[in-house]
C-alpha cells in the first residue's frame, strides 16, 4: 500500500509534464538537433554512443536512453518526460524498499521516499529531458545498493561481479557516481554494522564484521572503476570545451564558492525557495561573512554528528553521504560557468532527508504521546513539498517560463539572459537584443552575448562596433562553430570597409575553424535572400562565398547585388598577401 501511494503520489505530481516540449537548453544538444540520437536505436547509434564525447561528458547509456526513447516516441516531447518520471518513481521505491530492508523502518522509510519524489529541489532532474542521466544513473546506484546488500549477506565473487557491472552502469549513465564506492563504506558502518564499533539496526542483520582495512581493500576494485571514469571524464570536459573556464576562476574563489554552496544546498533542501535551473558563479562577490558562516555552520555539523555518533550513528552517515556525494560537482574543478545546481542534490539530498526523519522518529519514540501529532507533520510536510513541486513543475511548461522565472529569482544571470534572448531571436522578437546587452554588461567574457550584440551592430551598420564586439567575443575562446561565425562575419566587415588583408585573414581563419559552419552560413543567406532578395542581402551573400573560395558563385551575387541597386559597391578581393 504504502509503494502504491508513493507510485501514485508521483505519477499524479508529475502528470503535467506530458505536454511539456524540450526547452532550448541542452535538450537540443541531447535530442531535439542530435542527428546520432535521431538515428534510433540501431549499431551505428549504439557505436557513437560508446565514443561521443558531446555535451563534455562520456554517458554512453544516457544517449541510448534517449536513441530509445527517439525511436519509440520521435520527438514528441510527452513521451520523453514520461520515461523520465517513470525513472524517478523506481528510484523512489528502490529507496523505500532499501530503507525498509536496511532498517526495519516502514513508516521512517515511506516518509524518506515520499520527500524524495515530492521534493522540489528535484523537479529539475525529473522535468528536463537533457537531466536523463541524472535518474538513469540514480536508477543504477540504488540497484548499486541492493546488490551490495545481496553481496554482503554472502559474499563471493559472483555477486561482486554483479555489484562491478551496475556500477560500471551507473557511471555509463553519469560519473557523478564515482562516490559510490565511499557511500558503501559508510552503509558498512550504518546501517549494516559490518565493523566491529557498530551494529546492524535491525535483528536479521547479523553482517559477518571486518576491520576497516578489510573494507577499503573490499573497495578496490569499485575504486579503480571510480578512477578510471574520472580520467574519461576529465578528458571528455576538456575535449567538450567544458573546462576552459577554469583558468579564469582562481583556486581560492573556488573554494570559497564551494563552502558556501555546501551551506546554501543545506538551506534549498530544508526551504526550497527561488529555485532556478542556472545559478551563475559568484566569483569575487561572496562577502566574508558569507564563506566565514557557512564554515562555521558546516563544522558544526560536522562537530555535533561525530559527538553523537554512538547513540545516534544514522546522523554521522547522512552527513557525510550529503558532504561525500557533492564532492564531483562541489566547484574544486569548475565546469561550466554554474556555481551550483539543484539536479546536483537529487542523490545527495538523500542524507538530509535521512537525518531528519530519523531523528523525527526516535523523538516520538521518547514521546508516544505526541505519535498523531507527528503522522499531521508527516502529512503536511509531504502536502507542502507537492504543492510547491506542482508550482516548479509549471516553470518548466516552456523555454520562455523557464528563463523568465529564473531571470525573477537570481541576480545578474547572464545564461538566462542569453538563453531568453536566444529564444526571442529565433522568434523574431526585437526584444532579444535587451537581454543579450544585459548579459555582455554582467560578464564582459561571455562570447554568447557579445556575439549577439555584434551581430545586431552588423546588421546596423556599425561595423566599427561589430568589430569590437566580436573580437571580445573570440578572446573568450569559444567553440570551434561559433569562431567560424565570427571570423567569418568579421571578413565581411573588413570587405564592406575595403580592407583585404584583414577580410582574407579572417576568412582563412574561418574556414580552419569550422568549414561546416561557414557553410551553414551561407546556406541560410542564401535562404534569406531568396525570400527576401535586397542589395545588401546579395553583397553579403558574395563576400561569404568569395571567402569559402567559392569565386563563380560569388560573382553571381555580386551580379545580383547590382541587378537590384545599381550603385552597390562590388570590388573584386585582392587575393595578394
């Protein structure tokens, strides 16, 4: 009964995401513009799958979830999001029913998985199609966990292998689960009392004990998975350009983001309030009080869980299954230009929901008076979280909800800046020039913005100031696609004001950069053009072909430029040094 309302519970929660579309962040990337994912589930799709290195990670299963869900439901977007609550339902019971047979505690336990699915700090991993990974891999680490429990009743090799194989699964998904084999010694300790300063909570756990030793050394060879997927990833990041911004955040900024985040994920689990999908990094502007009380607050923690360890050794255990899981995606190696991320507590938040609830439950053992009391709070705790979850959910209905709610709930965001004005610009809306203004104004490195803003220069005809804006946005090194574009556009600037040798320079250095792009490029002109020919139109249409070498064609455009006004400067590209 109790898995049955956890089931519905979830399902009813969720129901609205079956109309939701893919939004326009990252679920491009991941389906809705992936040409291998598109493929559907065939060897050539599986074959990628397993050396992709797109969007900075290598999850080979993560893009077979997502070939298969292609194949089955095309890109109807409802059918997406439904296997992904249907992921979030079984990680739901899985750790209901891993807490029931850990512990013995069916109401404790119901109540920890009924804040998990309930909870809003995980409507992001459940609701964004591109987070996938973050409930796959979950899936895995929680059947992760009952093998270990399987193995631990009787151990042999078998077993362990069985326990090696849906790890290697979980980090196929997403390699945020290197922690696992850490997670595992703190379950020896509690609740399966496998070393001798500990006992099993409940009677039927009579785990044959070991020495600490005997556990870490039991641990190697999950350890060596865990080091292996680490290596695969860094380089996967750095082949996706996800790192490149490393260098710009100094250590000490990113240690202190990192302690303040600690505390700031402990204050969005126990009042989730003003959650958004991107929370930019604070970089200098943390105040002192801010990373000094954080510190404060975590040793303290920290202090009091290890104080009471004997008597309450469950507190120990959350807090540090809360601390340990955090560690891959904490900031110490930044990736990406996020300070922190709710999808990154969907496992983590776990400990929190433990620690509590335990504690809950063993104060109203010592005060049987106060028991109906407790089941109004359990009840009106898990109406709360569903009711703010349903109020998250709707945030994510469209891209536009989306960027706006988050524009609302965070400070200068310049991502959500350049994602809503990326949106606007595909709409047509004039409007999308604002937020990217806004977003170069926030973070003068930012290559999506100043490009936008160059473009929007060129288009205007302040060349001068196109040139500016795109040359920042180069230094900031961007993409390989996105250099085309601006070297490319910068060689028609230089043409338009007759300066050859910067025009065939900056052509020479889009085509190294992207020659796929510059094609691109020109395809879309040309559509442009064809739809709505003007003088201008043309004379751009030819520099870009005379800069791909493409000199007949460009000819043709320069013929058509003049054909349409009679007066348009047409000069041929000196072609010397």
């Amino acid at each position: 009964m109790l898995c049955l309302a956890i089931l519905t519970a979830t399902f009813a929660l969720y129901s609205p995401v079956r109309s939701h579309p893919f939004i326009n962040y990252d679920d491009p990337g991941y389906v809705a513009e992936n040409k291998h994912v598109q493929e559907g589930l065939s060897v050539d799709t599986i074959s990628w799958a397993f050396t992709a290195t797109e969007q900075a990670n290598w999850h080979p299963l993560t893009w077979i979830a997502h070939a298969m869900d292609y194949e089955l439901f095309g890109l109807n977007a409802g059918g997406h999001h439904v296997n992904s609550v249907i992921l979030h339902v079984l990680n739901g019971l899985l750790l209901f029913w891993l807490l029931v047979r850990a512990t013995g505690r069916q109401w404790s336990s119901a109540l920890v998985a009924g804040v998990f699915v309930l909870h809003p700090i995980n409507v992001e991993s459940v609701a964004w199609i591109a987070e996938r990974k973050n409930v796959l891999s979950s899936f895995f680490f929680f059947v992760s966990l009952a093998v270990y429990g399987w193995y631990c009743w009787m151990p042999n090799w078998r077993r362990y292998a069985v326990l090696l194989a849906t790890f290697a699964g979980g980090l196929a998904s997403k390699p945020m689960l290197v922690t696992l084999p850490l997670v595992l010694l703190l379950v020896d300790y509690w609740p399966l009392g496998r070393v001798p300063q500990s006992t099993g909570t409940f009677s039927f756990l009579s785990m044959k004990k070991a020495t600490w030793k005997q556990l870490v050394l039991e641990k190697l060879p999950l350890l060596s998975l865990s080091l292996l997927s680490s290596v695969v990833t860094i380089v996967a990041q750095h082949s996706g350009r996800a790192v490149e911004s490393v260098g710009a955040i100094p250590v000490g900024l990113r240690l202190q983001n990192a302690v303040y985040s600690y505390a700031l994920y402990v204050y969005k689990i126990l009042w989730p309030a003003k959650l958004a999908v991107v929370y930019p990094h604070p970089l200098n502007k943390l105040s002192g009080w801010q990373v000094v009380g954080s510190a404060i607050l975590l040793v303290g923690i920290s202090a009091c869980a290890w104080w009471t360890r004997k008597r309450t050794p469950y507190l120990l255990v959350s807090w540090l299954w809360f601390l340990g899981t955090l560690v891959p995606v904490i900031g110490i190696l930044q990736v990406g230009a996020q300070g922190m991320a709710d999808r990154y507590a969907y496992l983590p938040a776990i400990g929190i929901f433990v620690a509590f609830v335990w504690f809950f439950a063993d104060w109203i053992r010592e005060h049987s008076g106060y028991s109906r009391m407790a089941v109004g709070i359990a009840i009106g705790v898990l109406a709360t979280l569903s009711a703010l979850s349903f109020r998250q959910i709707r945030y994510w209905a469209t891209s536009y909800d989306l960027w706006t709610h988050t524009l609302a709930v965070t400070e200068n965001n310049f991502i959500a800046d350049d994602a809503l004005g990326n949106l606007l610009l595909r709409e047509g809306n004039p409007e999308a020039l604002h937020y990217f203004e806004a977003a170069a104004r926030i973070a003068p490195w930012d290559p999506v913005s100043h490009g936008a803003v160059a473009a929007s220069l060129q288009d205007r005809g302040d060349l001068q100031g196109a040139i500016r804006e795109y040359e920042i946005a180069l230094r900031a090194n961007p993409d390989a696609k996105f250099q085309a574009y601006s070297f490319a556009n910068l060689g028609v600037i230089y043409r338009q004001i007759g300066n050859d040798r910067l025009a065939l320079k900056n052509f020479a250095s889009a085509r190294q950069a992207g020659p796929a792009a510059v094609q691109e490029m020109i395809d879309q002109l040309a559509q442009m053009v064809a739809l709505q020919p003007s003088a201008s139109g043309y004379l751009r249409l030819g520099y870009l072909l005379e800069g791909a070498g493409r000199t007949g064609d460009a000819q043709q455009a320069f013929l058509e430029a003049v054909r349409l006004d009679p007066t348009a400067p047409v000069t041929p590209l000196q072609m010397g040094k």
